[in-house]
C-alpha cells in the first residue's frame, strides 16, 4: 500500500514511484527467497548472486537506475531530497533491494562524492564505472583503536611524499569491500594534526588493489556475514596513491562528510521507513489469518493497539524525514542539520520497534528467515551506530536547542 503524502509529487516523480513500486511488487519481492538460495549457493559470499544481477540489468533496461543523483546532476532524473525519499522508501521494504536500482550504501555516498567534488579526471575513471554498475566501493571512515563516533579521533594518516601521499592506518566496518568487485576506497584520514580540529582530515581515492592495501578480516553482523557486500577490517601499511587522488583538498575531508551523510542519512531513514510499512503490512495479515484461543489475533486489544501503535509512529517518523528532505532542498544540508539529526535518532528506533512488535506476533516465525522480519530488525538496529550513534546525534541536538538561550 503506497503511503498518503503530504504533498504533491511532480509528475516525473510520482511517474517513477508508480513505476518502481510495481517492479518491486512484480518483481524483487517475489525474487526474495532466490535472493538468498543464491547466496547461500555460491563458492563465496562475495559475489552478486545471479537473481540480483538479473534484477540490476532489468532495473536498468526500464530506467529505474540511478535515481539518487542530487538535482543538479544532469547524469539522474533530476529528482530534489523531497522528491527521492518516497522513492527510497520502496526500495527500502527488502534490506537487500536497493541495490538492484544502483541505490545502494555505500555506492550512492561514494558516487555523490564524486559527482560533487571529484575532479574530471577522478570521475571519468572511478564514478562513470559506478554509475554504470561495472564496479563497486566502500568507505572506510571508522577505526576500530579510536571512539569514531567523534570522527575528529580519527588517527589514519594521509602523509604527503613528493607526487605521492602515504597511507598508513587501521580501519573496520568498511561496508561492501569484501565484495570481489569493490574497486574503490574512499578513506578517511589526517593530512595535518597540527592544524584546527576539524581541518585535519582529508579524504583520498584509494585503489583496492595498491599494494599495501590488506583486509584482515570480513566482520560478523549480529551472526551475519551481510553478504554479499560484507563489512570489513582493512590494514593500510605504507600505501601509495598519486597525489592527484585527494578529493577537494587537504583539511577538507570534514567538509565532504556533512555533503555526504546529510542525503545518505535521509536515504537510510526513508529505507527503515519501508522496512517498517511492510512489517506492519505483515503484522496485520497475520493477525487477520491466525487464531489462537478461539479468536482471530486481530480480535485481541493488545494485538490492535500494537498495530496502532506502528501506524502511528511509522506516519509520525515519515513527516519528520520528508520535513528534513525539504529543509534540505530549501536551506542546504547544513542549516538543515538539526532536522537531520533527529531524524538519524528517531527513525532507526521506531523502526525497531514497530519490527519487533510484527516478531512477537508471529511468535515463533519471526524469529526465522523464513519471513524477513529477523532480517530487518537487525538491520534497523545497526542503524542506530551506523552513521552516528543515537547518543552523538542527541548530544548535537541539544546543543542547537540551547543556542537559542
């Protein structure tokens, strides 16, 4: 059921809603337990199992590839944060299906990087593949030695060697670079201690495969490998890039993040917002199918004000993001940021717990991957570090409220 929005969508975009909301119904949903016979089939995890490469190349014939590109980007359908995120919101309703339209995390972050400060050079080599599905990348910004939720410990060094900058550091949770098509790394790291806070990082275009580049190990997620993208821990040991590789300049690396994680974080919450739409869609046919002690589940007070509950929360957490989207397209990511960060609290949390209800009431089965609703809790649990802990963006937002004092 597609969600009653508080504005009107333009004509391009409410013609690209309709037209993925129905392949997502006619065809990624019912491709979700081949999904995952593939996955579990292949001589690795790391490899796109063959019913989303099918869905990528169908996703791309009918023009439904892209969407995410800012408005500006002559390369997308030129769609404003307002305009994509009931976009993302369908997508969101698998885990795994925003891939299949070249809208994933972190390909998206990583490609609006690109398309924002990348040189021309840097975006005919490394942004055209991605655009074009060819490749994939990661970003690798947290450490697992530091409290990267204050981004500012960061303690990777970018050092400066005549044409060349040497890398040296430890990262982890780089999500997708386990992948055997991951040919990018976007890191993160300090080009001048000595300078002001929050102008000593940079970021740099790092080639997997330069020498010096070692992954350590793929991270377990709640028990889950999250294949096939995989987050990993990656040493860089006196890695060599051509000077030419920085993005924007040294110190700017601060000034990148707010332009990349202020849509991302739209993205991720209007994706939660989907996972949440269909647990509770989930929720309501099985209290309507099952009983128990001699009444439907439906006929229970505690089962209707559960499910009263989720409604209420997922059309009070959708307002609050599409409010966020239009700040941002109205006054820019960074006045909107106060928008943002309450967003990043309240989405993540209500999706888990609307997702959580919906396990309960299916008792037994939702505790199994026989329904998705294991999967997307964790998912939306992840969330909650992911990007920021709730605590950062709490802390963030209290302060914006004392300013005003």
């Amino acid at each position: 059921m597609m969600p009653t929005l508080p504005f009107e969508l333009s004509p391009r975009a409410a013609d690209l809603q309709a037209r993925l909301a129905q392949f997502m119904r006619d065809r990624v949903e019912p491709a979700n337990v081949s999904f995952h016979q593939d996955l579990r089939a292949q001589s690795t995890p790391w490899r796109t199992p063959a019913t989303l490469a099918e869905l990528r190349m169908q996703a791309r014939a009918t023009g439904l590839w892209n969407l995410f590109l800012p408005a500006d980007d002559p390369r997308g359908p030129g769609l404003s944060n307002l305009e994509y995120a009931p976009l993302c919101e369908v997508m969101g309703r698998l885990v795994w299906a925003p891939e299949v339209f070249n809208c994933n995390a972190p390909d998206t972050g990583n490609m609006e990087v690109l398309a924002r400060y990348g040189t021309p050079a840097q975006q005919s080599e490394w942004l055209e593949p991605l655009l074009e599905g060819r490749i994939h990348s990661a970003f690798c910004m947290t450490e697992p030695e530091v409290a990267s939720s204050d981004a500012t410990n960061i303690a990777t060094r970018i050092e400066r060697s005549g044409e060349e900058y040497l890398i040296n550091g430890r990262k982890w949770y780089s999500t997708g670079i386990m992948r055997e098509d991951c040919a990018l790394l976007i890191v993160m790291g300090k080009t001048d201690p000595s300078a002001a806070r929050h102008a000593q990082q940079s970021m740099i275009i790092v080639p997997r495969d330069t020498p010096g580049v070692r992954i350590v190990r793929p991270i377990e997620v709640f028990h889950d490998l999250d294949a096939p993208g995989g987050h990993g821990e990656v040493v860089f040991e006196n890695v060599r890039v051509p000077a030419a590789n920085i993005l924007l300049g040294e110190g700017r690396g601060f000034e990148i993040a707010q332009g990349r994680l202020g849509p991302g974080r739209v993205h991720h919450c209007m994706r939660l917002i989907g996972l949440a739409e269909a647990a509770l869609e989930a929720t309501c046919r099985r209290a309507v199918e099952r009983e128990a002690f001699g009444r439907k589940l439906a006929q229970f007070d505690s089962v209707r004000k559960d499910v009263a509950r989720s409604r209420v929360e997922i059309d009070q957490a959708r307002l609050l993001t599409l409010a966020a989207a239009a700040s941002m397209d109205r006054v820019g990511n960074k006045a909107a940021r106060q928008q943002i960060a309450a967003i990043k609290v309240v989405v993540p949390a209500m999706a888990q717990r609307v997702i959580d209800r919906a396990i309960q009431l299916h008792g037994g089965l939702g505790l199994t991957n026989d329904v998705e609703l294991a999967r997307s809790w964790v998912y939306a649990r992840s969330v909650r570090i992911a990007d920021g802990p709730d605590e950062v963006h709490l802390d963030a937002l209290a302060k914006m409220e004392f300013a005003g004092y």
